[in-house]
C-alpha cells in the first residue's frame, strides 16, 4: 500500500479489500499535461457519476473515488464513515443489508461493504467523504495500469489492501440526487459525435454505413476503448502514402483525440476512452463529444449504439448543458 | 503543402501536415509545438507533436475554438517549410542486443500470427529489403542515426524514423494480428518506424532485438528519471550501438543496480544541411558520441 501524501497521528478511517471486484480502479478527475509521452488522461470514464458519488458526501468533485466495473468489491471499514454509490445500478450492502444508490449513508467501525448483482449501466463510483488518499503521480490519484501510475502501485485494488481516508471530511448522510439528475441506463444509447479526422478516407457509402448502423458492442470494452460489431465500412482506393502500411486503414501514425473512433480494416470501430493509447496507424472517423464519454462508460456488451452526427457548435451547445447540470447537481447537494 | 485541420470532438484540434512520412513533415510538426508552447494561450491543455501531424487538447471554455484555429494557422504560416528552423535536440546512444534470447522466444510463440512462420522477425525484415543476411540488415538499422518523430501509444514509448534518404529507408509490414506479449525495452520495427517498447505489454511491431537501457521509471529511482519519469523526447537522435552478449550482461547488471545512465549529448539541429548531405551530416553528428 502507499502512505497517505500528509501525515498525521490522528486514527484515520481505512479501508480493507477484502475482495476486489472484478477490476476496480481508484479513479478521479484524471491527469492534464503527459499526454505527449503517452500518458492518457485516465480518471473515471463516466465523470458526471464521480461528481455525483462525491458530491454526495461533500468531496471536491473530482476526488479519488473507486470505480467498480460489472461486479462490486467487498470492503471492510477499520472506522466510521460517509459513503455513496453513483453510477450504473451495483447497489450497495452494509453487512448484508441494502443501501440506496445515488445516496449518501453511514458505515461504522468494522462494516462490511459489498455489492449486489449489475442490474444496468457498467461503472459504479464508490466516493467516501474526505476522499481516498493514495499516492499521487503527475497530479492524479488516477489508476494507469499500463504505465503503472496512481491507484495502489499502479493497479487495480487487490485482496489485502489497505486504502487511506483522507481527513477532514464534511459529508453527511441521508443526501439524495434528485432522480432528474440521475443519467438514464439504456441498453439503446444514441452516441454524439464529430465526423473528421480522416473521414475523408470513407466513401459516401461507408459513411453512411457508419452512421446508420445500430452498432452492438462487444465484449472488448474496458478504460482503454470499447469496440463494436455490426457493419463494414467502404474506403476510397488510394496508393498508400510512404510509411502509412498497406491496408486501406493504415494511416502514418498519427495522435488520437480522447473519444476518437478508429476503424482497423475498416470494421469493428473503436472509441478510444480515457486510457486510451495515444496514437497509432489506423483511421479515424469520427470523435464522441466530450460529455457523451459518460454514456460509453456506462455501455455494457451488447448495448445497442447508434452515432449520431453533431457540429462543433451544437457539441458546444451540448457542453454548456451538461456544464449546467453539473452546476445544478452540486445546488441540489449543497 | 498545406496543412489539413479537423476538430476531433469539442476538445481536440487535429492538424495533418502531410499525408506521408518524412523528416521534413516531423520537424515541422514539432517546429509548430514548440512554438505554440512558447505562446501557450489559456485554454491548452495538452500539445502532442506526432510523425506527421499533431493535436492540440483545448477547454473550450476557456478558449474558443476558432480563435485556437486562427492561432495555429498563423504558426504553420510562420514555420514555413521548416527549412530554416534550427531544433535543440539531443544525440542519444542505445546499445542493443539483437537477436537476443527473450525476444526470440516470444516471437517463436506468436509464429502463427507472422507473415512468414518459417523465419524470425529479423530474417524477415532482412529478406523483404533486400539485404544479404541478417548481419547486413543490422549494420543498415544501427549504422545511421534515428530521429524520434513522436512519443506515445504507450507511456514513453519511442517512434524513430531512420535519417537517411528515402530509398533507403527499411519498411517492414507489422504482425498480421498483434502479439499479447512484448518484451519490456524490446526493439520494434513497424512501417518505416523502429520503436521501443518502454513498457512489457501487447505490440504488433515486429522484433529485432532488445536493450538494457531503461526509458520508462513511473517510481523515478534510476538515475536519468530524477526529473522526469520519461526518458525520450521527440527530436531526439538516437544511434543503435550493437553490443554482445557479454556486454549486455554487464549493462544489465548495471541497470538493475540502478545505475545505468543513457549517453545523451545536447546538439542544434538544422534540417536544411542535413537535407543536402545526409551521411555526411550524420558523420558530424555522431562524433559527440565519440
């Protein structure tokens, strides 16, 4: 385990993993500024359900919480606490007994936390006030396995862990999101995205296909992208420019934008998410906006995924709503 | 030729500069960088030059779009071509073990996923260029500098493009599908692009050896890693040195001890000379290494 980053000889609340879950993460608002050496910004995929979790328990928005995938951990408490759950429907249990989702409630010394089956959505974020005081790399709390950064040594949270509670928290329980600022899970999601990048390569007709398929996603879907089935898209003939590879989908590898959809061989497009890679040699098509991530986030295989086309300025229009249900989310939990 | 700019979502601006690889198109790319770096309005959150274009990450609350548009048009206008632009980089010494133990047994459990399962990837790579024998093709891959046109795809990981003129240039196709195994600090090739892999993981380049010289330190206890956790930067030269196997091992022992320090020199480079005579520019270049 790491230290907590300020020490004290106050007792602190911590955690103990007594199960892991399937492949929980400590997350948070992510790191800015590495992504040049191929350092992604990491932090929750859905980053309006962290807001949530935290705001529940008067965290910062983007403090580190622990972001659970399809199946929940089981967590015991060496003190009291203020927790809440947000995100996709794993409702949680203290000692067996049900907890509320998208609520904040109270867990004492030597609680037992755990989680009861995925019942929609894929990613729950688990926020415990004052916030888990993990080690920091390059300004985040935020899990990057492949280059071994935040979290507990890089990695996902493993049996026998012990996560620091940060001091000072100010949360209490018995706070509710209003259930009109809780995001609809859907297994039929429509996904809002900028065409560009090298669209171009597309013909008229893969473009179309593109945007007219009902796309299924498959089951490779984790924090570095999520890939669907469901079409093929056609390409425009060319002499393959010098040092691009020889398939129609080959490009001279280039940067890819956080939310960018590649399409290898011209089937089965990728949306790269907040782990993403952060260049390579294949097309991309299209890029979903910003706010949109938290609807991919919360896909889980086989969700039935339609892109649809946006411009930048009704992307920008769609950032200033999302901007002020946020604002409206932390009144409503203030 | 003229850049082609996109918007990748409401954060991203894309920039292609060409469609194809040179050194012309990565110095620009990294000529524009390290300008906008410099003039870094409010609102940037991320610049990452890559081999033949860049993207920038923007708050668009911050900074409007076309406005970071505009500014990045006016950049391209400024560089130019490029050609009179001199670039600080560094000279740097990679020593590799090529056809090394670790690389060869992965490669022989990814066979099925190769072009030709009959050969290693290095008697591939030589056979499709056209060279003699794997010794010839070594000698071309560690006998001319290497500039690192874009670091990325995974943290730290290196993209070289070799300094010479075109036709001389190796390109080797990547796997037919990828590996789920890499060697940490293997030796890649993929395209016109070598690489190296900064970290164990999955890679579809092919693999022509390894090298004891750490680049990636997220825990940053190695020596060359006091200030930054990644070692390579774009712009850097890299010579490939090959070593033997007795070498390796004492280099090794050197690394695991925490004490390995990669030879880097600081240098000024001028696109325009190197252009004009290539090897005899690199014959200059490398005597810092000397």
């Amino acid at each position: 385990m790491s230290e907590p980053a300020n020490g004290s000889s106050a007792p602190r609340t911590t955690i103990e993993v007594r199960k892991p879950g399937l492949s929980t993460t400590i997350q948070d608002g992510g790191r800015s500024g590495y992504y040049h050496l191929g350092i992604p910004p990491s932090g929750a995929l859905d980053q309006y359900s962290l807001a949530a979790a935290n705001g529940l328990v008067g965290n910062d928005t983007d403090a580190a919480a622990l972001e659970i995938v399809y199946m929940g951990p089981e967590l015991a408490f060496t003190g009291p606490a203020v927790v809440a759950v947000a995100g996709a429907g794993i409702a949680p249990r203290v000692n067996g007994s049900d907890r509320p989702l998208w609520e904040s409630f109270e867990v004492a010394d030597g609680d037992v936390l755990d989680f009861d089956y995925l019942k929609d959505g894929a990613r729950a974020y688990l926020a415990v006030s004052g916030g888990l005081d993990t080690r920091v790399d390059l300004g985040s709390r935020a899990t990057y396995v492949i280059g071994s950064l935040g979290g507990v040594d890089g990695r996902p949270i493993a049996e026998g862990d012990v996560l620091p509670v940060g001091a000072g928290g100010a949360g209490r329980p018995g706070l509710v999101v209003p259930s009109d600022l809780r995001p609809a899970m859907s297994k039929d999601v429509e996904v809002r995205v900028v065409m560009g990048l090298y669209d171009h390569r597309l013909t008229d007709k893969g473009r179309a296909t593109f945007l007219d398929t009902t796309w299924t996603l498959t089951p490779v879907a984790d924090r570095m992208g999520f890939r669907y089935g469901g079409g093929e898209l056609e390409t425009v003939d060319r002499e393959p420019p010098f040092g691009a590879g020889q398939d129609p989908s080959n490009i001279v590898d280039a940067p890819y934008p956080i939310g960018s959809i590649q399409v290898p061989g011209g089937v089965e497009p990728i949306v790269l998410h907040r782990d993403a890679v952060s260049g390579g040699g294949y097309m991309m098509v299209a890029t979903v906006i910003s706010g949109d991530l938290d609807v991919v986030a919360q896909s889980a295989p086989r969700t039935r995924t339609r892109f649809v086309e946006v411009d930048l300025e009704t992307a920008l229009g769609i950032r200033a709503d999302r901007r002020r249900r946020l604002a409206a989310l932390h009144d409503a939990l203030s | 030729m003229s850049a082609r700019y996109s918007w990748g979502g409401d954060e991203f601006v894309f920039v292609e500069l060409a469609e194809e690889m040179s050194l012309q198109a990565n110095f620009k790319a990294v000529a524009i960088t390290n300008l906008l770096r410099d003039e870094r309005p409010d609102g940037i959150l991320e610049i990452c030059p890559a081999n033949a274009s860049y993207q920038v990450r923007y708050d668009p609350d911050v900074l409007d779009p076309h406005t970071l548009l505009a500014h990045l048009k006016d950049i391209e206008t400024r560089v130019g071509d490029a050609l009179g632009v001199t670039l600080p980089c560094r000279v740097v010494e990679i020593p590799v073990l090529y056809q090394d133990p670790w690389t060869t047994e992965t490669l022989m459990r990814f066979r099925d996923r190769h072009q030709d399962p009959d050969a290693t990837d290095i008697e591939y790579a030589a056979r499709i260029n056209g060279f003699a024998g794997v010794e010839e093709f070594i000698a071309a891959h560690s006998g001319s500098p290497w500039f690192t046109s874009m670091v990325g795809f995974v943290a730290g990981l290196p993209f070289k493009y070799q300094m010479v003129p075109r036709e001389r240039q190796i390109i080797v196709p990547k796997y037919v599908r990828p590996r789920t195994d890499t060697p940490k600090q293997t030796v890649g090739y993929g395209g016109c692009f070598s690489c190296i892999y900064s970290v164990r993981g999955a890679g579809g380049y092919q693999m022509f050896g390894i090298t004891p010289a750490p680049i990636y330190d997220p825990r940053q206890t190695k020596p060359d890693f006091t200030e930054h956790k990644v070692f390579m930067r774009s712009g850097d030269m890299v010579k490939f040195r090959q070593i033997d196997r007795d070498e390796y091992d004492d280099l090794q022992a050197t690394a695991e001890a925490g004490r390995y320090r990669i030879t880097a020199r600081d240098v000024d480079f001028d696109l325009q000379p190197f252009l004009d005579d290539p090897d005899g520019y690199n014959k200059r270049l490398l005597e810092v290494l000397a």
